[in-house]
C-alpha cells in the first residue's frame, strides 16, 4: 500500500528504476552499461546537474551509486523526495504518464 496519499511525479522528472541497473544475479552492471543507460536517459545534461529522488529517498541512492559506477559523479539527491515534494500544494505534480 503506498504511503503516499499524491500519485504521480515531479515535473520534467523521468524514470530508471534501481532494478535496472543490476544483473538477474543481483549485481551491479558493468560499468559501460550503466553509462548507456543513464546516457539515454540524461542526454548531455552534465551528470552534476542530475537530481534523484523517489518515494522517499531511500531507494533514489541506489540511482547515484550506479551513475558513479558509470563514470557519471555528482548527481544530487532531493532527500525529501516525492513525499515532501507532495506537502505543499503550490508545487506542481504531474499524474499518468504525462511529462
């Protein structure tokens, strides 16, 4: 059940689920892997300009270790994620699968 009583993401935000970055066997990617990935998914946004967050930051660390792992350093974590993203109602949300 989610805590969260807001479905939905931050604006311009995109997707990579943590799962993803590992093999069936539970471990980490290559490390040229992982850059393709996250090269698709940033494009030439310098990777010190990244945020990740999730839920509620947790699992979003597993996103900045994979990108260090890529040879992407310096994304940010938004430690509140979307659970404090969600507490002011002035902020903007997007819901489905709209960006």
């Amino acid at each position: 059940m989610p805590i969260d009583h807001v479905a939905g993401h931050i604006p311009g935000a995109v997707n990579h689920f943590h799962h993803e970055n590992l093999t069936s066997d539970g471990y980490f990617l290559v490390p040229s892997q992982l850059y393709q990935a996250y090269e698709e998914l940033i494009g030439d946004l310098p990777a010190d300009h990244v945020i990740v967050y999730c839920g509620s930051g947790v699992t979003a660390c597993h996103n900045l270790l994979a990108m260090e792992i890529a040879g992407l350093p310096g994304a940010k974590l938004y430690a509140g994620s979307w659970s404090e993203w969600i507490r002011d109602p002035n902020r903007p949300i997007i819901t489905g699968n709209k960006s």
